[in-house]
DNA sequence: GTCTATAGCGCGATAGAC
DNA sequence: GTCTATCGCGCTATAGAC
C-alpha cells in the first residue's frame, strides 16, 4: 500500500460520517473522530483542514455513493414498485446499521443547516433536488403502467415522500426503531397503491 | 409587578426555545441567550442550573402548548378534514415565524437524541405518542364520516402523518420553504381523502 | 504523514459582592 | 435577582519535531 492512498483519510470520513448520523455536526468532534480511528487530532487536520472542510468532502462523497444506488435502482428491471420499495431499502438500511440507528446523513445535517456555512447549504439543496427529481421520473414511470394511483402533482408527491422518509428515520430512533419504520414505509405503499 | 412573576425567565425560555428551533440545542448556548434577552449568563444560571434542565423546562412548556392547541382543535365542531387542516396549520405557523424559519422544537431535539440526557429521550417518547394517539383519534373520526379513505391501520397513517410534518418542516427550511411545506401537506390531504 | 505541545477561544458552571 | 470575575474544560486549529 503506497502513503497516499486515502486508507486513512477514508476511515476519518466513516467515523465521523458515523458520528454525524448519530449525534449530530455539532455534536460531533475531532476528538470524537481521533477516539474512534486512533489516530491524533492533528492528523485529522492534515487531512481535513477545517471542521466545514471535512463536512462538505462528507457530504460530497455521500451524495455520490446515494445518487449511484439510487441511479442503479432507477435503472434496473425492477417494476416500478419495486424499485420504489428498494429506495425505502436503502433508507432502512441506513437506520439498521451495526453500530445502533442512525440517520441520513443529510436528514441530520439539514436540521442543523442554519449552523453551517453556505457551501453545505448548497450541497442539502442538490441532495434535496436529486431524490425529488429522481423520485418525480419514478412515480410518474409507475402512474403510466397504472400501479400507482397519483393524484395531483407528481412532483408535490415526490417531495411528499423524500420527507417523509427523512422525517420517519429521525423521527423513530426515539421510540419505535426499524420496526415503526417499516410500518410507516408499509403505509405510504398502501397509501400509493393504484 | 412582583419580583418573582417569572417574566425574565419566560423570556430566557423564549430565546432558548427560537435559537433550538433554528440551530438546535447543540448549536445553542448560554452566550447566545444572554446576547438575545440582555442579561448575564450567570443570570441564566441562577433560573436554570443547567443546560438539560433548561431544555427539559422548554420540552415540557413547549408539549403542554401543543398538546392544548391539538386538543382544542380535537374538541371543535370542525369537520375531521378541517382539524387535520388545523393540526397542519400548527406546523406551518411554527415554520413561518417572524425570526426565519424554524423547525418544530422537538423535530430539532429529536434530531440531536443521542446527544441528550434520558429525561429529554422520555419527553421526546411522549410527544410523539400524544401526538400519535390524537391523530389516530381524528383519523378514524374522519372514516367514521367517510371524509377519509384510510386503508390499513390507522395508528401507522398517524405515525405517517406526523412524520411526514416533522420530516417536511425540517427540509423545506434548506429550500423551498413555506411554499413547498403547503405544496407537499396539501399533497397529503389528496392522498388522504376518500 | 503522524506525532507532541500549545495557542486561543467559547463553553457550561460557580463564587461571592451588591 | 443580577452582577463581575473566574474556574476548568473541550473545542478548532496551528507550529514544529520526527
């Protein structure tokens, strides 16, 4: 393995990807990140040199790797129910993760938007825009082949179930886990269903 | 007025509860209340010990608010239809506030969970389920009078809904604001009506 | 690229005068 | 009940040796 191969710098974004989704950007550290890699705080800052530095290279790589299994989603022979549930997958996935329940990690960061800089700001509005957009193509694919039943605005849906979904895995680690998720997730199918 | 009628401390739990709503608790801090009211923060200490006592003074003032507005609506002799309107409107006050948009208290709470004390998880647990029991009440009082068309169980369109409000009031703060929120909650009465 | 050491600041919280 | 002053700590960030 050559120097400059991004080992370490990867495993500094999974911590504290990891400590985002459970506490919070600011409830998270660099002392935080040093604990969980084992590495030291000035190390984190040789990678990452600012605390904002760090959280938009997070959010960047996030949105990258979401938009990806989401495209690949969108693009398989699934029908579009299926792959409407397989979204609502990823986001359960998220929420059932080893080290206890975490958030999207754009739900966390967008509750906390009005704290951060501008540059983060941009980037919840692309990730906000790309699920709509990409949900919009979906659910309108569903309404021809008349397994959806969409009134109104394709679109208003759209932003309709991109936050209930945001809302539910926040919402959820308080009380009901990935067993209220799934009922919620449940009900949207139904309330969907043609 | 007497010198212990609580108006300097209502107004430490006014400032509080709008710096939380807008930059979450973890974002709020003794400094920035002092700046906002006009007094010292050792003042701040003498009304509230500690920052969790603060923020568990605020979760309690702030669900005995709500759940008085909600009951109040329950309680009218508005349509099933009108009282969900009601209980949506609640929100959209909330996020059209004069200071810029905020979030529901307990959405930004909720949000930070993990980085909080298990008095504040206990009061996050209750609101959610007094939110939950009332909306399941008002939803089958609704297919009672066929206003809705509530397939499934009611208590996880409840569950939906409630999300779905806590969900859409944190994200459209990123973007599309007051007018998203209506577009996306009007989206849901489509959706829930027979 | 990682380390030790530390600067500089803001935090929550306390002591004690008034 | 509010103030000034301060403690002790954790934070982000930097300097410089290795």
């Amino acid at each position: 393995m050559s120097e400059s191969d991004g080992v370490t710098k990867t495993k500094i974004l999974d911590a504290a990807q990891d400590l985002i989704q459970r506490l919070g950007a600011n409830g998270m550290s660099y002392q935080d990140i040093s604990d969980a890699v084992g590495i030291r705080k000035a190390s984190i800052h040789h990678h990452f040199p600012t605390k904002e530095n760090l959280i938009e290279t997070l959010l960047d790589r996030y949105c990258e790797y979401f938009f990806r299994l989401f495209d690949n989603i969108l693009q398989s022979t699934a029908s579009p129910k299926e792959k409407l549930q397989k979204y609502i997958d990823l986001f359960e996935a998220t929420l059932r993760s080893e080290k206890g329940e975490k958030a999207c990690l754009y739900g966390m960061v967008g509750a906390e938007i009005a704290s951060l800089g501008l540059e983060s700001l941009a980037k919840v509005k692309h990730f906000h825009e790309g699920n709509e957009e990409r949900l919009t193509t979906l659910l309108i694919e569903g309404r021809k082949g008349r397994v959806f039943n969409l009134k109104g605005d394709p679109k208003a849906t759209a932003a309709l179930v991109f936050s209930l979904l945001e809302g539910a895995i926040l919402i959820v680690r308080a009380k009901g886990g990935v067993r209220q998720f799934r009922q919620i997730t449940e009900q949207l199918m139904i309330l969907l269903a043609a």
